[in-house]
C-alpha cells in the first residue's frame, strides 16, 4: 500500500546505528538475520498445543496457539490479498483479546509495522498517533467499558482517512460505519504460509509512550532490536513457577513483550485479562492456579492490600519482578518479608532492558538497586547523574526527529533523563527523574528520596511529591497520598517530625498535605505527575494541611 511514499526511515528521521557498534552487536549474538515474523513463526509451531485464553465478562476465550496461529494466518493472507506487506503500518487498538494476538502477529507474518495503542486512549492521543503514523490499517474495538470506538474514530478517520478499518465487537457487520469492515470476514482466506521476507535493520514496532508527560512519543524499534530485547527479558526473568496472568495492556509496550513475544521464547501459556481488579485477579490465582510475576509497583500492591489476600496466594507469587516505575524500598522489604523474592530492573520504551537483578544476586542488592547492565548494555552517568546508556536493544529513535536529535548523540549513547547512582559493584540506583526534581528557591529536592521515607508511615498506601507553586521560593515540594482504609491521613506535622526523625534535612519537607482516593495512572501503573502538578493548581485534590 506504501509504495509511493516516503519511506518512514527519512520521515522520522531516525538515527543509524554506528557501523563498528553494529558489527559488534552481531559479532556478539546480540543482533541476528532473523525478523520478527520469523521469530513468530518458530514460537507459534512450538507452542501448538499450548492454551490460549482471555479472562473477560465481555470477550472471553479458550484454545490453543494452534488455533491462534491459523487465524492470524489467515488474518496476513486477507491483508496481503489488500496490498499489505513489508514496511506498511498497523496500528491496534484493542483490549487484552485474542483479536490482539491475531492482528498483532498477522502483521508479524506480512513484515508490517506494528503499531500498538493502549486501549484506554482517548480522542486527543490517537488523533496524534494516526496523523504521525499514518497508517495503512487500523484495527480497533467497537467499544469496551466507557469508550466508544466506533464514535471516536468515524470522527478521526474522516479527517486522517486510511485504507483499511477493521472492527472487532458485537456489532453485526451492516450496523458498522460506512468507512469500516468487520474483523471477523476478513479470517475467511487462504492462510499464508509463511513470514514475508523483510530488512532485519527496518522498523518492526512504534511504541508510544504511556502519557507521563502531556504528548506520547512514539519510540521505534527494528527487528534487531526488538528481538533482542526479548531474549533480555527472557534471560532476565526466572524460570519456573505457575503460569503467569498478563493484566498490563497489550496496547502498551510492556504488555505486548510479555503477551505476545516473550512465550515465543518460554513455550508457556498466555493468560490475558482486559480489566485489572485485584479480587478477580486473587480468585484466579486461588481456584485456577494462575500466578503474578510482578511489573509496575502498583500490580504488586494492589493485591497485598486487598481484604481478599490470604496467606495461600504466597504460594502463586514465588518471586517478582519489578520495575517500570519508582520501585519503593519499603515494597521491596514488605513482600520479601512476606516470602516473595522480589528484584528489581530498569528501563524503558526507548532502552527497554538496562539494569537488573537475579535471583541469585545478594538480597541487599536485589532489594534496594535496580541491578547491574544487562549482556550487551554501557552506562555511565554525567557530571549532573544522569544515567546515559547504549546497547543492542535500544531503539532507532523516535517518529519525531527533533526529540531523536536531542536524546542520542552520533556515537549512540541515549539520554534517558533519569538520574541514578552506582555503587562500588556497579549496581545501578535510580534516584530520580530530570522532570521530577523540585527546585525550591534554587536547592534541588529528589521527590523519589522523600517517597520513599514518607512509605515508612503506617497510614499511606502511596504517595507521589511534586511540585508546587510557591510565590517566594518559586516551588516547595508537595507530598500527594492515599491511606490505608479505616486509618486517617497524616497531618502535616506528624510528617515532618517523622522525616525529622528520619534526619532528612528540613528544607526536603514537604510543605503542603493532599490526599486523594485514586491516583491518575498510566496503563503501565505509573502515576502520572503531571496531572497531579495541574490538579493541585485546579484544587482538584483535598484542601491542603499547610
């Protein structure tokens, strides 16, 4: 469908790799030949007789990969039969479904781009998604929960047309609009019968990032880089336990890797559930012998404080992994005192694996760092701590030229904006972000430092600090927490005298109190900071206990 135009490597502008880095990645067996439709298809043919389910009250499913496998075939054929090949763009939309699955290796087979959006994505953020990507194919829902997709993208598509807009739902094919087609008549053809050839160095995947700051980035990665990064998922993540449950959306980067790529690697069966809540979730560990290996802080969190959680889940949660947010020490310490082994990583959308832990390492190390550089992985940090990495998983850069520009220099070495600190062994710390430092009247505060104490009170559950405005100093530090349920909010005094008793100095405390019943989030489980800083201006929280 693409072949006049552009191709997306001078539209994006995205960066190539230094030819000696390159040649050492492959020297290394870091980067292979091999694509993502060929690693796809060996996954699939080894995991035939694997289950396959989705936990859903709206789109529940149960098979096997065999019968994935075919219908995403036949998915490709249709698609090809359309002009869909190497290099055209697929953009999905959709819940943790099987229709995610189908479509998202589909496109695997054709040597497409892959383009997933969370699902709770609004009209703002796929708008900008569509216009940068211009796709050739969109696939969505026709709605789930509160969002009704069929509304939201009639309006868009008639303003950014594309090709083809397949739907997935119960809505019967002659109710659809005009401009759409029903996913389901598309699995009626010849199935293809193998991946398409492609460019191992192309772009694979776009991944936009989860909305912690206003706009999402859309972050690319080749066949090389996404490969690898799967097997350092796989090397980093223990073996054995009960079969995992993927409540982390597929639409978001994390969730597509752990769905979708790394079973190709573990031969283990898929669990997906479309809504996270923690009681269904505990009931499934508990009568379907399901378990939960971790992710953002927040998974973790949301099932040891449930009324439901009983000492017998201990049994489905042999070890965790987390990272992908701030990961408390105070976390770290409650669940290892619960028998969990818990490490810690580091990374992100644009160097997915930087830092991490074994299980094997010392638990002073797994507890309280975020690990050592993966195979492959340099840091250093800057002369302000910033953690500055490269390696043969990061990305090509993004669709936006300027912010590729100004995140990568020409030796290949990535920004990350994060600030951390090593210790003696070379284990990574992460202390903060850029973003998030508080500047009060000219000192800078690490919110994270100040989190991290302020866990240590009985009666908070969560607490993110950020800045506020403030006439004199410019901006003081802010303490935003939830609280354990029947217990009272620490008063702004209690708070101090216990960062007092902690010895943190006192121009660190915060000088303002809110509580809020729910923190805005990404899907990923972040909390997303920036919409607290405008809130606290829109006293969108609780009067302040200044």
């Amino acid at each position: 469908m693409g072949e006049l135009r552009t191709s997306v490597e001078d539209r994006w502008g995205l960066r190539t790799v230094p030819r000696d880095l390159a040649a050492h990645y492959a020297a290394q067996g870091w980067w292979t030949d091999g694509t993502l439709g060929t690693m796809v298809a060996d996954g699939l043919a080894r995991m035939a007789n694997l289950d396959f389910r989705v936990h859903s009250k709206v789109r529940p499913w149960a098979g096997t990969f065999a019968d994935v496998d075919r219908a995403a075939r036949a998915l490709a054929g249709s698609l090809q039969s359309r002009g869909v090949g190497p290099g055209d763009i697929v953009v999905i939309q959709l819940p943790n479904w099987l229709e995610a699955g189908v479509t998202f290796w589909a496109a695997a087979y054709l040597g497409a781009i892959v383009v997933p959006i969370v699902h709770s994505y609004g009209a703002k953020e796929v708008d900008y998604i569509i216009r940068v990507t211009s796709p050739d194919v969109v696939v969505t829902a026709d709605r789930f929960g509160h969002s009704d997709y069929l509304a939201t993208y009639s309006e868009l598509l008639a303003r950014h047309p594309v090709p083809l807009w397949l739907v997935v739902g119960e809505t019967a094919a002659h109710d659809l609009p005009l401009a759409a087609t029903s996913f389901e008549t598309m699995l009626a053809a010849e199935p293809i019968s193998g991946p398409l050839a492609a460019d191992p160095d192309s772009p694979t995947i776009v991944g936009f990032t989860s909305g912690t700051t206003r706009d999402p980035k859309g972050v690319v990665h080749s066949h090389r880089t996404i490969g690898c990064e799967t097997r350092q998922l796989d090397y980093l993540f223990p073996k054995g336990g009960p079969p995992q449950i993927t409540g982390a959306p597929v639409g978001h980067f994390i969730g597509m890797l752990n769905a979708f790529l790394m079973p190709l690697l573990r031969e283990r069966p898929v669990h997906l559930l479309d809504v996270w809540d923690p009681g269904e979730v505990l009931r499934m560990m508990r009568d379907e012998g399901l378990g939960v290996g971790g992710g953002a802080t927040y998974f973790l969190t949301s099932l040891l404080d449930h009324r439901d959680f009983t000492p017998d889940h201990l049994a489905m949660m042999p070890f965790a992994g987390l990272g992908g947010s701030a990961v408390p020490v105070a976390v770290t310490r409650r669940a290892t005192d619960l028998g969990i082994k818990v490490f810690r990583s580091y990374g992100s959308t644009e160097h997915p694996s930087i830092t991490g832990s074994l299980l094997d390492d010392s638990e002073v190390k797994r507890l309280t760092t975020d690990g050592c550089p993966l195979p492959g992985v340099e840091l250093r940090l800057d002369g302000h701590g910033e953690i500055i990495t490269r390696g043969p998983d990061c990305c090509l850069g993004y669709t936006d030229k300027a912010l590729t520009a100004g995140a990568f220099d020409e030796s290949g070495w990535y920004h990350t904006g994060d600030v951390g600190v090593l210790d003696d062994d070379g284990y990574l710390t992460i202390t903060d972000r850029i973003s998030d430092i508080i500047i009060r009247g000219g000192e800078n505060i690490s919110a994270q430092e100040v989190e991290e104490l302020l866990l240590g009170m009985d009666a908070v559950v969560e607490v993110a600090v950020v800045a506020e405005p403030d006439a004199r100093l410019g901006e003081h530090a802010a303490a935003v927490l939830s609280v354990r349920e029947g217990m009272a909010a620490p008063t702004l005094e209690s708070v101090r005298q216990h960062l007092a008793a902690a010895g943190l100095a006192r121009q660190k405390w915060p000088e303002s109190i809110h509580e809020v019943r729910d923190f805005p989030r990404t899907p990923s489980g972040k909390i997303q900071k920036f919409r607290l800083r405008e809130g606290l201006s829109r006293t969108e929280t609780e009067p302040a206990r200044k």
